[in-house]
C-alpha cells in the first residue's frame, strides 16, 4: 500500500501544484483598479475639514492599529488612547492622525452659525478644539522634521489648516471672555481659567485705542462686490477684530452740532492673526500643558515668526477688515439721505485711514464723487492694499463728505480735515509720509481734488465781488467768511493726481431738465453750511428766492456742476501747482463715434480731458468707471510709475 502511494507521489504533484495555483488565483490579495483625476486629489488632500472624512493618511494610521473610520468614530475617546499609545505608528504619523481625530470631535461639538457672528462654544467643544491645536502644534514643531523640511507635503498643509482653525475657534471664545472683563474694568492681562485650560492673552501688538466690539473669522465671511480676497497663507487664524465706529450722521435739520466730533478716524476694522502658544521645550512637555499663550499679531507689520527656532510666515487676511468696515457701514443709504437733506446725514468732511498711520508710508488721498461716499473706491482701494509692494510704499487715506455742498465749500472744508489730520499725526510735516503724496479722485471728487491742488490767485474773489455785486455794507458782511472760499493755494507736497471721469468744465446732464428736476430735490439745510450759512444767503440775496418756497434757494453742488455755472466755468481756468503730475482716466459709454464728442452718460470727454496730462487712458464704460478692471489696471500702472520715480522702486 505505502509503495504504490509513493509510486503514485510523483504523479500527482503536478496536479496538486495546479491547483494550488488555481486556488491562490481565486483569493488573490492584490488588485489593481484605477483612480480617476478626482479621486487622486481627493485620496492625497481630502480630510475631516474639506470633506467630512477622515484623510487617507489617518486611515492608514488606523488601520496600522486594525480599526476602521467607522469603527473609531463610535468610540473616538478609546480610538485616540489607542492611537496614542501604539509603538507601531511613527510620531508625525500619531500626532497628525490625533490632530484630526480631535478636530473630527470638535466640529461634531460646535453648533453652525450665521456669517460673521460669533459661535457659542461649550467647554468640551473649547477643549476639543484646544486639543486639536495642541497636536497639530506638536506634529509641527516637536515631531522630528521641521516645516521647512516638510514644505511640499500635503500633510504638513492639512495639518496647519486643523491648527489655524482650531486657532480660530479658540480665539473667538478667548476674546468673548476678554472683552466681558475689559467691560468690567478688570486687568485682560490676568490669565483667563476655561474648564481646564488657563489662557492668557497678548493684544498690545494690535495697538488697540479701545475695547473692540466684535471678532470677526474671515473665513466665515465672503464679500458681494469685491472682486478679490488678497490673503497670505502661513500660520496662525486670519480675524477682523471689530471697533465702534465714529457715528457721523446727524439729524439735518438740527441746529445742535457736537463740538467735540472728530475729524478722522482709523478705519473701526483691523486686520489680526491670532496664534495659540503651548508651553514647554519638549513634546512631552507640550502635550502634557494646560497652559496656553494666545498672541494677536497686526500682519501689516509682521510677516515672519520665529517659533522654537525655525522662522514660519504668518498667515493674513488683507481685504477681509475692510470688506467688514463696508458691509457695516451703511454709507450707501447715508449718503443719499445726506444728498436729499432727509433724516441724518453727514455735515462736514471726515478723514478715515484704511490702515494705521504709518510715517514712513507715502499716502494716497481718495475722493468720492456726488452722492457717494469711501464705498466707491471698493476695488481700487481693495487691489492697493493687497498689493504686497503697494502695502509697503502707500497708505490709503480716504475722505467722506456732503455731497450736496456747494463746491467751493467742499474744497474749503475737506482741505482743512486733511491738514488738520496731517498736523494731528505730523506737526513738523517731516515725515516722509506728508511729502510726495498721491491724489485721486472720481467725478465731483476730482474737480475738488484739481481744486486743492490749485492757485485761485485773485479770480475768484474778483469774480465774486463782481458776480453778486459786493460792495458796501453787503461787502462788509461777508468778506470775512468768503475769502477763505475764494482764497486758497495749492496742497503742498502733492506729487502726483489721478481723475477718474471728472466734469473739470462741467456737464450738460447737470443743466438739462433731468439734472434741473435733480438738483431741485436736493435739499441744502443751513446746518450742513455750517458758519458759512449767512454767507451763502447774502450771496443769493433776493435773485435766489424760490416765489412758492419764499426763501432763498442756496446754489447746492449739482448746480455748480453744470456747464453754465459761473463758478465751474472759472474756476476751471485756475492753474495747478507747478510739478504736479497729472493723469486722466475718462470713460466713454459707446466704443464707436469720435472721441470728442463721447461721453460717460454723464461727463462729456471735453470736460474730463485735461490738457497737460503725463497720460489719458480712455475705457469704454460708464460714470462709474473707478469700478472696472480696466481702470484698476491703469491706476495700479501710474502707481508702480511712481514708486519708481520717487522712491526708485520697480515692480514686475
């Protein structure tokens, strides 16, 4: 029996190898399978933050301890202990993987809220976003590499992401607790005991004047007309830190004027980058804290950190403060209601800083035009300050005024606001600053910024003395008070002006029937005059009276616009300052017909054409042509021309 099995042996192993061929074919581990475009971005960069799942690199590290996603997300507590406690997982990969299975608790934890209002946090979704920071903090200084040496892998960028809103997260309940006792006169520089975690704050470097109202996420917020977001990626949680606004409207009618309203202010929203800070020198020692520093940074002024020695950017966001100071400030509705006389309005001129004053930035001065207000300046003012060159070199002043005001008035009282702010931040006028600054202004805006930069010489009084025949007693009533009107010298230290669609010589759309029915709704209330309301009211005398009203009606800035207005026509002959620079940007509504005969809908181009321009630049669109890509362009161009000329700086 035993010999013919082993006769037989040799026969059969070439059936049995066929069969355990046969067999291994039919279980075989390994398939390929293939992977579409998609599925390879989502595979390397999809994660619990952008997708709601765990990433690839997690799952991986799960599986390693033979748990599964859903598996552990049944029990995360007991899945993170034995994520934590695995020999079998290199350290990046533990402190990543743990990274964002806090953050996968976190998110579970933390109710949604509306755009820009602040989420109410519970202390365990506080301390599961602490957590999160904390090991993503770990993964990026104390795993073994530095950033530098990771800087192209995803998972280094996955995981700055989970810290920086973390960060975010944590900030917005830090700054709740801060400012409550701030409110209650308590020292914010005590440190503040949340369930375990004692945290104190740093906010000294955003040069705060007072307690902000309101912190703002920019990633919580998008913006409805501002065609960019200019953002630098780094480290850090990207805020708008939000401060009550100077209140400008009045009542119109009021004869009351408060004394101490100020003549500018910085813009009431800042720009930070919040970062957490955990203490200790060692791994071990950093996810065993319960103590964290929290610093807010201006990014302005900060570009780099230094951070247990190695030097990492900064994250900022430099268009989402500005995007909220807009969206807040009502100008839209106000300065109609300041426009028409009705309700509240504004009464004199107010300088903002979209950033704070810095003396060694040359600022560029914007004026809006009629019934507008720094709302119009949206994109450009948008496309300067995210310019990272433009930041450097520029600061962006802006101005807010009546729009309806005579515009004699206009030039008078928005030249005294922009002096008496320069003299405010630079008594000695030393500072480079205050020299070779840039103006630029848009329809009603322009002709008062050529106006500032004009030598009205004797022709406007002599027009005036002879025009309303001053003379006398009459002569003697207003003589003091219209000098400074009809007065008046170049601004110095102006080097370079840009005018956007500006009626220099007026325009027939003011005078026509149209522009006739819309200067007669435009109200002018003596309090928007000011101290300068008898003079106007002697000067119309009784060739100004209205039979059906029976008083005086006050030539208002829409009857100064028309072409046929004495005041435009002559003053539209002034000189401007020698050394200047001037450029004209003017809009026509159809590509086709000649030029000279063209115009915007409302400024014809013989009136916005400036002779002695370094350059004009012609793009088909309407009034509002300060909006359009093309003009953006064009403005940034004279920009980057100045900087080379003055400062010797050249950007590509």
């Amino acid at each position: 029996m035993a010999t013919s099995l082993q006769a037989r042996t040799p026969r059969l192993l070439p059936l049995l190898a066929l069969l355990a061929l046969l067999l291994c074919g039919g279980c075989a581990m390994v398939k390929m399978k293939p992977v579409s475009n998609t599925d390879y971005v989502m595979l390397k960069r999809g994660d619990i933050l952008n997708s709601g799942r765990l990433s690839a690199l997690s799952q991986e590290a799960l599986s390693v301890i033979g748990q599964t996603p859903a598996e552990c997300g049944k029990n995360l507590p007991a899945c993170r202990q034995v994520v934590a406690g695995t020999d079998g997982l290199q350290t990046e990969q533990r402190l990543s993987t743990l990274a964002e299975l806090w953050m996968q608790e976190a998110l579970a934890l933390t109710p949604k809220a509306k755009a820009g209002e602040p989420v109410e946090l519970s202390a365990v979704a506080l301390d599961a976003w602490l957590e999160t920071a904390r090991y993503s903090y770990a993964y990026l200084f104390f795993s073994g590499r530095t950033p530098a040496q990771r800087a192209l892998e995803d998972r280094l960028t996955q995981v700055r992401d989970y810290y920086n809103y973390a960060a975010e997260q944590a900030s917005s309940v830090v700054f709740q607790r801060t400012r409550e006792r701030a409110l209650q006169g308590e020292d914010i520089g005590q440190p503040v005991q949340v369930d375990r975690w004692t945290l104190t704050t740093r906010f000294d470097q955003l040069k705060l004047d007072g307690i902000p109202r309101q912190l703002v996420a920019a990633s919580s917020v998008s913006f409805a007309g501002l065609r960019s977001s200019y953002r630098r990626d780094g480290f850090g949680a990207e805020l708008v830190v939000v401060m009550d606004g100077s209140d400008l409207a009045q009542a119109v009618e009021s004869e009351e004027r408060a004394a101490d309203r100020p003549f500018y202010s910085a813009m009431p929203a800042i720009n930070a980058t919040t970062l957490l800070h955990f203490s200790g020198d060692t791994l071990e020692q950093v996810l065993a804290t319960r103590e964290v520093r929290l610093e807010a940074y201006a990014p302005d002024d900060t570009g780099e950190l230094v951070l247990h020695g190695q030097e990492v950017p900064l994250a900022a966001n430099f268009t989402a403060a500005y995007g909220v100071w807009l969206a807040q400030s009502g100008f839209a509705s106000e300065s109609l209601r300041t426009l028409f006389g009705r309700g509240e309005g504004i009464r004199e001129p107010h300088i903002y800083l979209m950033q704070p004053y810095d003396p060694q930035r040359r600022i560029i001065f914007m004026l809006h035009g009629l019934a507008s207000s720094p709302e119009a300046w949206v994109n450009l003012a948008n496309e300067i300050m995210g310019d990272p060159e433009m930041r450097r070199h520029y600061q962006v002043w802006s101005v807010y005024y009546p729009t309806n005001a005579p515009i004699a008035l206009n030039r008078h009282t928005v030249s005294s606001a922009f002096n008496r702010t320069l003299r405010h931040f630079d008594p000695t006028g030393k500072a480079p600053a205050s020299h070779d600054m840039v103006f630029i202004g848009h329809s009603m805006g322009g002709v008062i910024a050529r106006l500032m930069l004009s030598d009205s010489g004797e022709v406007l009084w002599n027009d005036a003395l002879e025009r309303f025949k001053l003379k006398g007693e009459r002569l003697a009533r207003v003589e003091g008070r219209l000098k400074p009107l009809m007065h008046f010298s170049p601004q110095p230290e102006v080097g370079r002006a840009i005018f956007l669609a500006s009626p220099h010589k007026g325009t027939d759309a003011a005078g026509n029937r149209l522009g006739r029915m819309i200067g007669r709704l435009v109200r002018l209330p003596l309090t928007i005059l000011g101290a300068f309301g008898e003079v106007f009211m002697v000067l119309q005398g009784a060739d100004g009276v209205d039979a059906k009203a029976k008083e005086p009606r006050i030539s208002n800035s829409i009857d100064n616009l028309s072409a046929s207005d004495p005041f435009i026509q002559v003053s539209s002959t002034l000189p401007m300052a020698r050394g200047v620079k001037y450029h004209s940007i003017i809009a026509r509504k159809k590509a086709d017909g000649a030029l000279a005969d063209s115009d915007d809908g409302l400024v014809p181009y013989w009136s916005a054409h400036l002779e002695g321009a370094l350059s004009e630049k012609v793009i088909v669109s309407g009034h509002s042509v300060q909006e359009t890509p093309e003009a953006v362009i064009e403005v940034r161009r004279i920009l980057r021309e100045d900087l080379h000329e003055v400062e010797g700086v050249d950007l590509h």
